[in-house]
C-alpha cells in the first residue's frame, strides 16, 4: 500500500495542472436529483483495486494538516458543501462516518493540439467526492444512476491520479503573505 504521492501511477506535480477541478453546481445536483437519479459512488479508500491512501500529517509535524484543515481549505477553496444533506444547520443525526462532502468535477484537458495535427485524446471527466472519512481524507468516485444500488467501475489507473490531484489541493499548503503562516 502507497501513500498516493509515492504511487508509482501518481502524476508528478507538474503534470496536475492538466487537472481542472470544480464543484458541481447545487442546481445541477438538485435537477438530477428531480429527475430521479441517485449519486453512487466507490469509496477508493476502502476498494479492494486501489492500492494508495492519503496521508494527513502526523500530530508532531510542524505544519500540522488533519481533516479539520482539509475542511478549511475546501470551504476557502470552493465555499460550503454543496451537498444539500451535508449543509450546516440542517439534522446531522444520521451521519456516522463523515461529516462533509463535497461533489466535484475532475476534468483532465486533452493534450495541446499541434497546427496541423488531430488531438491525440478526447478530454476525460470524472464525478469524484471529497469527504472525511473515520478522521481520514476520503476521495471516491461518483456517477449518477437511476438505480441507487448500482456500483461504479474503478480503474486504479485513473482512480490513484484523481486520488492525487485531490490530495495534493488539500493537503499542500500555499503560503499566505499574512505572518508567513502557511494555510
């Protein structure tokens, strides 16, 4: 089992800006869910083909990231939940392993296309969910379905690049120019 930034799949830093990520609108959720579909996903943490986890720093590091600071630099990053069951001030009592979550795009750009020259790939895209996990950072993929038992298809060759694209938004810091405090 890897840390997802020493996987051997995981993309090298400079590759992660082929990534765009962005939350997935409270309306289009809402809409799909009118429509009658249902958000199922795969916890990649807790799938038997993804052989990575995402590593939060140990309680004696300096610059200390737990899924509390996760949670703080999602919600600078990309504002609240937008899931309507994970909003504050609504009734949490049913939830037992996580407390946030929230639905994102993942979209991986096709290469750069040369004058002349056809692209070589379509652009990818992927429903994929951010959550806290048992005090984990949790990452799954999603899919909406009009069976709310359906399963969703991993393939770690993408799930480990997804999983780090994801890791390394939440758990890298960028230094603020306030105090040179790192967030």
């Amino acid at each position: 089992m890897y840390e997802v930034m020493d996987h051997p799949e995981a993309p090298a830093p400079e590759e992660m800006g082929e990534y765009l990520v962005e939350p997935v609108a409270p309306e289009e959720i809402r809409e799909k869910r009118e429509s009658g579909l249902t958000l199922v996903e795969a916890n990649l943490l807790q799938h038997d083909d993804v052989d990575a986890y995402v590593e939060l720093s140990e309680p004696t590091d300096r610059d200390i990231v737990d899924v509390g600071t996760v949670l703080y630099r999602l919600v600078q990053i990309f504002g609240t939940p937008q899931l309507p069951e994970y909003q504050a001030g609504n009734d949490i009592s049913w939830r037992t392993d996580d407390t946030f979550k929230y639905l994102l795009r993942v979209r991986r750009e096709p290469e750069e296309v040369v004058l002349g020259e056809e692209a070589s790939a379509d652009g990818e895209e992927w429903l994929v969910t951010v959550f806290d996990h048992r005090v984990r950072l949790g990452v799954g993929l999603a899919a909406w379905s009009e069976d709310p038992d359906a399963t969703v298809s991993v393939d770690p060759a993408e799930a480990i690049p997804l999983m780090a694209v994801i890791r390394h938004g939440v758990v890298d810091p960028v230094e603020c120019e306030y105090e040179n405090l790192r967030f």
